[in-house]
C-alpha cells in the first residue's frame, strides 16, 4: 500500500495547483483519484499491464506505469492488446471461457459501473467459476470489445438453448460446450463414441449410424 500512497501523494501535490475551488468538489476530486488508484491496483494485481489499466481506469500513462512499476518492481511489460480474435477461435475452451465472461459482462452492464469497477468484478467471479482460468486479464477484457465492434455475436445454440459467442461471419450452430461435449458423446442418444476413431469426426455412435 506504500507504493499507493506515494502515488496518491504525487497526483494530489498536483492538485494544489489547479487553483481555488469549492471544498466539496475537492472532495469529491480527492475520492474519485483515490477509488482510480485502487482500481488500478487492482487491476495489476489481477495481471493487468500499465496500457490496460490507463485504459480502464482513466489514470494518466505516466501514473499508470508508476504505479505498475512500484507494486510489481519492474516495468510493465510492452505488447498490445489483441486486435482480432484470432487466438480465440483457436480452440473450444477459449471461446467457451469467452462466452462465460461475456456472460457475467452482460449481467452487470445495467449496474451503471464504470469500466474499471466492471472488468475487475468480471474477472474475479469468472476465476471463481472455473477451475482453470484460460483467459488473462486482457483477454477477458477484449471480450465485451468484439461484441462491440460487431466481429462477434450472441446466437443461440441449437442443441442445448444457451446463447453463446461466434464470429458474425461463422455458420456454426452448436456453443462451444456442445462442441466439447460431442466430441465424445453420440449427438441421437447421448451415448459415448469412439473419440480416438481416425478420419472425419463421429457425429452418432455405432447404434445410431
Ligand atoms: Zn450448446
Ligand atoms: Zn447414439
């Protein structure tokens, strides 16, 4: 917490400078600085990198990187935030992990928070629902940002209801779940498949075919 005083002392110092004004609103400065610093610590605590963290929270770079600097010991690490979602559709459990934060997005967008407040609750209760998280930080920020930017969108799956995430150009029908789940299960009966039978993947068991 020393390295959040210091950084609150710096920003505050620069403060006096802005001039006369009303004691309330300087309260209320002080309190907005004070809750951004603790977001933002937060946040590098959560994994977030100094360029996250300005983004989220609004602190300047210089602040940003400070902070990141004083609690880590060492500089943020360069590297940019994903730009497409590439990496995602790499595999099921990626995009699967993808809706679940979406999931929890979603339900907290009507709180009115702001998008520090939202990220850090998203992503502490999505490392509460799973037992392994596969998505980081800035991952599982990028989420709500391809809905946004229409690259993804919510549809319905086909076999179990649920809605779930896929890219607009995609013409799958079936979660990501669903696709897990009949890798080894007979897509009639729901009974198991030989998942190590070579060639064109099973979609039924020897019953069904
Ligand atoms: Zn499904
Ligand atoms: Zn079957």
């Amino acid at each position: 917490m020393d390295a959040i005083a210091n950084v609150a002392t710096s920003s505050s110092q620069k403060s006096r400078h802005v001039g006369r004004r009303a004691q309330t609103t300087r309260g209320s400065d002080l309190l907005q600085q004070a809750t951004r610093i603790l977001d933002a610590a937060r946040l590098v605590e959560l994994g977030g990198r100094a360029g996250l963290v300005m983004y989220a929270t609004g602190l300047e770079k210089k602040t940003a990187n400070r902070l990141y600097r004083q609690l880590r010991g060492a500089p943020s690490p360069p590297g940019q935030s994903p730009f497409t979602d590439t990496w995602f559709l790499g595999s099921d459990i990626r995009m699967l992990h993808a809706t679940i934060v979406w999931r929890l997005h979603r339900r907290l967008t009507n709180t009115g928070r702001g998008a520090a407040w939202m990220l850090i609750t998203v992503y502490a209760l999505y490392r509460c629902f799973v037992r392994q998280p596969v998505l980081d930080l800035t991952h599982a920020a990028f989420v709500p940002s391809l809905v946004d930017m229409d690259v993804w969108e919510e549809r319905p799956c086909t076999y179990c209801g649920e809605f779930y995430l896929a890219p607009l150009e995609s013409n799958d029908d079936q979660c990501p779940g669903c696709r897990l789940y009949h890798r080894y299960r007979c897509r009639q009966c729901g009974g198991p498949i030989n998942a190590r039978h070579r060639g064109r993947p099973r979609l039924t068991c020897g019953q069904c075919e």
